[in-house]
C-alpha cells in the first residue's frame, strides 16, 4: 500500500508526496522510495491503527476476519485495500505459512465480493506486493483491489 501517512515512520515525507496530485512517474518513483525505505518486520503498522480504528479510514467492507477501506492515492477509479485483521506473522506472501491457507483465501473472496458491491462486472485487478523489490512498504499483508479502468499488460 504505502499510502498511508505513518507519523511515527521517517517516511512521512515520501509518503506525505502522495497527497498532492502528480504525474503517474513521479507517484510511481515516490511509492518505489516509501518500499525501499521500509523496514520488513512484524512490528505493528499503520493498518494495525486502522484496524484498531485510531486512524479513520474509508471502510467498504468489514467482517469478523478482514477489513477493505479506500486507497487515499488511488491509482484507479477504484482502489481497495483488503486486510486480515490478525496479521498472524503474515507481513507478507512470501512469509506465508501453510496455517494462512485460510486468511489467504478469505482475502481474495473477500476482492471478489467487495469487487461486485463496486460495480466491477467488466473485470479488476488484484495485486499483492511482497518485499522491497515487489515495492511492498507496509508489512502486514494487503491486497489492492484496481478497477473501473482499462488495465494494461505488462502491469510494470
């Protein structure tokens, strides 16, 4: 995600950028800088405060187990992150483990549903990012829900 203002982060600047319109180039570069400068680990993030709701969010969807709220720089007309609840040491998908078979795919049913409540029905796109190189710069595992646009292939 990276989209989010973390206060107590020394990414506060780059992640500040994405309040303000930019180009596509520039808000790609300042996503790629907030990935590189974040820290893989499971200590609480920015989601565990909107979970906790010490940080408004827009929510479209909430159950018992996963959480979706707007994107605040959305890079489509529609752009959802989807959140388990309980990261569980899921900072990640490559640090998912055989017990998280449940929450994985309680996420991606979980885009499916609020993809409809969107009015998707000509088609989405679903993106998990992992890692610096994946430009992933919030460890708790989050999947984008992108639509009400023409994707393009290769995404990038």
């Amino acid at each position: 995600m990276g989209h989010i203002i973390e206060p107590s982060s020394g990414r506060l600047g780059i992640l500040t950028s994405h309040l303000s319109p930019h180009h596509q180039r520039s808000s790609m570069a300042s996503e790629k800088e907030a990935a590189l400068a974040a820290v893989p680990s499971d200590s609480p993030t920015i989601f565990d405060k909107i979970i906790n709701k010490e940080i408004p969010s827009n929510v479209v969807y909430e159950d018992d187990k996963v959480l979706a709220f707007r994107d605040i720089a959305p890079q489509a007309p529609t752009h959802i992150l989807i959140i388990p609840k309980v990261k569980d040491g899921l900072t990640g998908l490559s640090k998912a483990e055989e017990r998280h078979c449940e929450i994985l795919g309680q996420l991606l049913y979980t885009a499916k549903l609020v993809a409809k409540q969107e009015g998707l029905e000509d088609g989405f796109r679903v993106v998990i990012n992992d890692g610096p190189k994946g430009c992933q710069s919030v460890y708790h595992i989050h999947v984008h829900l992108i639509g009400g646009r023409q994707m393009n292939w290769p995404p990038g």
